[in-house]
C-alpha cells in the first residue's frame, strides 16, 4: 500500500496571506479564541523566534514596530479554503480520508509514480487555491507522516515532497528522527520514553520489542512502532493513535455571561462541535460532563459548577448529547454570577458496531445515524453552522473576542474587496 499525507504549509497565516499578498515575506501569525496565543505561524515568524503557544499579548512591542502582523483566526475562511483544497483530492485521487482541516491522508493505489503525482498535486492546489502544501509517502500512515514532517523540515532541498518507500531512505531518517516527531507520539510520551526506556528516536523506538511497548504504555504505541517497520496497523478510514479517549469543547468567554439562556447558547455550540468530532472518529459517548465558571481573576465572588450525566445509551446524535447537556447547566447554573467559561466534556467512549444492545434500555432515535452524516456532510460542504440547532446562535453575548479579524473573502458578499475606477483625466 502506498499512502500519502498532504498537509497545508502554515495553513491560517497561508490562508491570510493568500488575499494580502503584500505581507508576503514578513512575519505573521494567526492567534487562537479571544485572541489568547498564537496557533499558525510562518517562517519569518519561526525565524523572529516566536514559539506556538505565545501570549499574543507578548508580541505587543513586536506588533508596534512592525515587524509582525497578527490575525485573529478567521475559521469562515480557513474552512472554506480548505473545502476546496479537499475538493481537488477527491477529484485526483481515487480513496481520500480528510484528516483534518489542513490535511488529509489519500490512498495512491494504482498511481504508476507516486512521488510525480504528489508533485502534480502540489501544484495544482498551489495554482487552483493559492496555498503551498507539502506531501509524504510511505507504505503506512505513521511512515507518511514522518515522511511530510521531513519534506517540511528540508523544504529547500526536496521541494516539500519526501517519498519514504524505500527502506534504507526510511532507515536513514529514522535514525535522524526525534521520537517525539513520531505521529501519536508528542511531547510528554517522547519524555516517558526517554526516561523509562531510554529512547530517544524514531529508530530506537521502531526497534523496541513490540510486546514490551504495549505492556509498558499501551496498544496505539506498540501499533506505531510496527508502523515504522512498515507494517500497516491502522486503517486507511481512521484517526490512528490519535483517536481520542475523551473530548473537550470549551471556550473562555468574549463577554461575562449573567443569563442562564447565554450559557445554553454558549453550551449547544459547544456540545454541537463536540458530537462532530465524536462522530467523525467513529465513537459513542456513555457520559457527558458539562461546567461553567467565573474566572479566577475577577474581584467578585467566585463559583465553578460541574454536573455528569450517564447518556441512556451510547450516543453521537447531538440532539441526545444536547438534551444531557442543558439538563446539567439547568441543575449548575447558579444566577448572580459572571460566568467567563464554560464547556462540555464526553468520555467513556464505545465504537460504533460494537454496541450490545440493553433490552430493557431506551432506543436510539430511528435513522439518527443518516440524519447525523447529512448534517455534518452539509456544514463540510457549506460551512460550519450552515446547518445546527434552533439552540445554536451564531453570535451572542459570549461570543469570542476576535478584534484581528479579516473579511470572510469567500464566504460573505460584504467581505468581497472593493475596487474603484475613477475616469482618467483629460491632459
């Protein structure tokens, strides 16, 4: 099998830049919710010193000298951009698993000249949607992976396409490899595997015994391992060893939140988001958790509420997931506060087609899953929030701080540029 891992470059900032082309050359950074850290960076960025996760507020005296521009991260357009990234996937490609809002993984069977067609692509998106993307091939999801961590690392020398199909160049860069690059892998298991094992690279950790890794950590790391060697273990359709055990939706506030109705706007967004993510690994939620609380820094008086709810069966419909969650914000929400977060938490997780079912459990809502699949294949087409809940607003009193915003150049006719022509004077 041959697998390839396409992956936008910088993908927010490259999204930016993409409709102010003269900021192209000069650092720029995308920043998360409320303006809070920096999420995208490009390498003028990098080269500024500027790390992910820095307090935007820290780039104040950078911002004021010019030296970097700083967006607030405009989702409308990144998904819209991304759609039509995806879209031309789907059109070269004959399998294509979109991993992610920058980066989707496609299936090269039957492609004659893998590393050529990945080039083809390359510039096609480039030319078609403005956006530099960068691509690794391997006969594994984890070896395409790491193969694109390098295309990216060594742009200059390979022209952001890596081909790791071969074993002694895969050999090559295992070696070189920190095991913390390793997808599923990360920073804090990459220090557990230094410490306990003594393993510091990708090598090291492709040549630990199997059985070992999975005693001492668990089946996703004994799974990636194998990978290394070039043994597929995860599916093609599959989030690998990032599937997540639990999911968190949550936000600080723009605005403290006074009324009950707010914070229920605030929470079907985010049970909303949620229930996708859930349902687009595959999963079930037995217990959903939901909580709202002051902020720690405020002068008033402080209170931070918590309920969980057993789900009556395992559910990703998020009508099911909704109604758990504003029953717990009914039972939490104490009046006489100023709320500044709050979110939703769904753990104990069951894949779907492994359910048993109870009979004496209440049923699943009929055609919930068809419902669902329509939903989310609408709001991926369209947009996020295209299609959502009468609970759902777009915009309310606790909205995020977005003061760096950009226009929704393709999404909205108000955020169109503007062009003037004026007659030219008589001489």
């Amino acid at each position: 099998m041959t697998i390839a891992l396409i992956d936008a470059n910088a993908f927010y900032v490259s999204c930016e830049l993409l409709f102010q082309p003269w900021l192209r050359g000069r650092a720029a950074v995308a920043a998360s919710n409320n303006d809070g850290c920096v999420v995208s960076r490009n390498d003028e960025a990098k080269r500024l010193g500027i790390k992910m996760g820095t307090p935007v507020f820290e780039l104040r005296e950078l911002v004021r000298r010019g030296e970097v521009t700083v967006f607030s991260s405009n989702y409308e357009l990144y998904q819209s951009l991304s759609n039509r990234v995806m879209a031309i996937l789907q059109e070269q490609a004959p399998r294509v698993f979109v991993y992610s809002i920058d980066e989707a993984f496609v299936d090269l069977a039957g492609v004659s000249d893998p590393e050529g067609w990945s080039r083809m692509i390359q510039q096609q998106i480039l030319r078609s949607v403005g956006l530099p993307v960068g691509v690794g091939i391997g006969p594994t999801k984890t070896l395409a992976k790491l193969a694109n961590w390098a295309a990216k690392r060594w742009k200059s020398r390979t022209g952001c396409v890596v081909d790791l199909r071969d074993p002694g160049r895969q050999e090559k860069l295992l070696r070189y490899a920190p095991a913390g690059e390793v997808w599923g892998i990360g920073p804090r298991l990459s220090k557990r595997l230094a410490e306990d094992l003594k393993i510091d690279t990708a090598w090291q950790l492709a040549s630990a015994d199997p059985k070992h890794l999975r005693r001492h950590f668990n089946v996703n790391v004994e799974r990636t391992a194998r990978e290394l060697l070039g043994t597929a273990c995860f599916p093609f359709q599959d989030a690998g060893p990032e599937r997540k055990q639990m999911i968190i939706s949550s936000r600080s506030f723009g605005n403290k939140v006074h009324a009950l109705e707010d914070l229920q706007e605030a929470v079907a967004g985010f049970v909303s988001t949620a229930a996708g993510k859930l349902r687009s690994q595959g999963s079930l939620a037995n217990c959903i958790q939901v909580f709202a609380k002051t902020s720690p820094f405020s002068a008033g008086e402080q209170y931070s509420g918590s309920r969980i709810l057993a789900m009556p069966y395992p559910a990703d419909d998020t009508r099911d997931l909704l109604r758990a969650a504003l029953t717990g914000l009914k039972a939490l929400y104490r009046p006489g506060y100023a709320y500044a977060k709050a979110g939703v938490i769904l753990s104990q997780f069951a894949e779907r087609g492994t359910i048993t079912g109870d009979l004496f459990a209440p049923r699943p809502r009929p055609n919930s899953e068809r419902l669902m699949a329509v939903m989310d294949a609408i709001n991926l087409r369209e947009g996020r929030g295209t299609v959502r809940f009468a609970r759902e607003r777009p915009v309310g009193a606790w909205s995020m701080k977005r003061e760096l915003l950009t226009p929704a150049y393709t999404t909205s006719w108000q955020g169109l540029a503007k062009v003037s022509c004026q007659p030219a004077r008589s001489a």
